[in-house]
C-alpha cells in the first residue's frame, strides 16, 4: 500500500475515533468530515509525493495554523486508543 493511502487510513480512524469520543457520533460530522476532506486534499498536494514525510517530521507546512492544531488535537487523543482499536495501523504510523 502507498505510504499516502496508509497515510489516509490512518487519519480517517483517528478522526473517526476522535468524533466518536467527542461528539458523541457513530458517523463523522460535519466539522470531523471537513477537517478529513483538508487533510485528504493535502496529502493529495504533497510536493514529495508518494515519498512525502510524516507531516510532524516535513519542513514545509501546509496546513493552515488553525487545522494543523486541530488535527494535533485528534492525534494527541486518538494515538493512545489506536493501539487498541487498530493496533497493526498504529504500529506502521510509528515506524513511518
């Protein structure tokens, strides 16, 4: 699998994670679901493509202050329940 795609997999279930917990939603809302389709555009856009970074280790940062704290946010709550709820996905985002 494409280290994009990974990339993708893993946003999404932390996102979903995150709303689930949050907002109390079994599907993504609207503010969850935007914030998911910003995150896809941008891996999507990667100027280092299919061999982009992890975005905390890139030196060029194109998410827009607002999102990147947000999308910190999910992380910082999603990372510790990954690896109960998705352990194998964890494990690849670590080693990337």
């Amino acid at each position: 699998m494409a280290s994009t795609e990974r990339e993708k997999r893993t946003i999404s279930a932390m996102t979903r994670i995150y709303c689930r917990d949050r907002h109390g939603n079994k599907e993504l809302c609207e503010e969850c679901r935007a914030l998911l389709a910003y995150a896809f555009k941008r891996i999507d856009h990667c100027m280092f493509g299919p061999d982009k970074p992890a975005c905390n280790d890139c030196t060029v940062h194109c998410y827009g202050p607002k999102m990147r704290e947000k999308v910190k946010e999910i992380m910082r709550h999603s990372g510790p329940k990954m690896v109960y709820r998705h352990p194998v996905m964890a494990f690849m985002h670590l080693i990337k």
